[in-house]
C-alpha cells in the first residue's frame, strides 16, 4: 500500500462520523483541567477533543499518536511521545518501545476510543498491536474517559481491550438504550451525552 492511500484512509477515518466527534469534543472537554497529566491515544476523536483543549494550561500528554504530536508541535502542551512501531494507516505507534515508555508513566486521566463496544463482550479494537497500547493506558491512568459515537455501540471487533466495568466515563453523541443505561448504573459509569 503507498503512502498517499495510507495517508487518504486516515484522512477519510477523520471524516467519518465527524460532527458526532466534535459534538463528544464539546462535551468532553470541560472533564480536563489546566495542570492534568494525560495519555491519549491515536483515535481520530481524542484528537478532535485536543483542539478544543487549546486554552487550557499546563497539560502534559503522553501519546502514541503520530499526528497529534504534528498537529500540537507548536502548542502549549508538554507532550511525550511512546516511540514504538509505526502503524501508518492509523499513525499509531506500538509495539514493545511504546508499552514500556507508557508503563514508565502515571497520569490523571487516559482518553481512549474503540472500534466498537458491547456490554459483555467491553472495549473493542480491529486489531492486537492498538489494543494492547490502549490497554496498558487504562492501567497507567488513574480514570479513564471513553469517547466513542453511538454507531459503536452493540458492535463487535476483533480483539478486546478491557471491560466496560474499567472505564470511568462515557462520552458519547446519543442516549443509548435502557440496557446501557441500567448497565452503566450498576457499574458506577458516568455518562455523557
């Protein structure tokens, strides 16, 4: 695959669903505060909830994601990247390099989304490399904040990240069903939408 059909799939992932990002953006973004230590990953939405994070002062972000370390380079934020193996149709960094740098951290707060969500089968990635620096985020962080579009829900991907039960927060663009919501209670979830 050449670069420029890498580079228009990551282009056209930015696309899809965009104004449902923007709308989680918007709610997301008053959960960080000026001085928050941050792991993010390299989903198309936790970048779209970076720009609106602009004016906030003294974050530090820690990141597998190759383009929010080029879009943010002249920023405020302190920002540290994994290192790791290079996936260029997701710009994601991971392998061993990235998971040792990420355990080498503790922060505030993780901001991950999924491929896909399901109440007894939890988070969801298309694949095992992205998965595992996702995983290993939640571990490092003490909450973590899910952003994820409805159109996730009630899905099914390849390999699991985690259990519902280890996040913290949802945010995300429509009122899920009456199963969600009851689930989200029982397990103490806050949900945003």
């Amino acid at each position: 695959m050449t670069i420029q059909v890498k580079i228009f799939l990551f282009l056209k992932r930015i696309d899809i669903n965009n104004s449902n990002k923007v709308y989680i953006a918007k709610k997301a973004e008053h959960l960080i505060n000026d001085g928050d230590t941050l792991m993010v990953d390299a989903s198309t939405t936790c970048l779209a909830l970076l720009r609106y994070l602009k004016d906030k002062k003294d974050l530090t972000i820690i990141t597998n994601s190759i383009r929010l370390i080029n879009e943010f380079v002249n920023s405020d934020f302190k920002i540290i990247s994994t290192g790791g193996e290079l996936r260029a149709h997701s710009y994601a960094l991971v392998g061993p390099i990235a998971c040792e740098t990420i355990k080498k951290y503790y922060v505030d707060t993780v901001l991950i989304s999924c491929k896909a969500l399901d109440i007894k089968k939890g988070l969801m990635e298309s694949n095992e490399p992205e998965s595992i620096i996702k995983r290993q985020m939640i571990e490092q962080a003490q909450k973590s904040i899910l952003l994820a579009d409805s159109t996730k829900f009630d899905k099914t991907a390849f390999t699991k990240t985690c259990d519902l039960a280890q996040i913290d927060t949802i945010v995300t663009d429509k009122e899920p069903n009456i199963e969600w919501f009851d689930y989200i209670k029982e397990n103490d979830i806050k949900l945003i939408y």
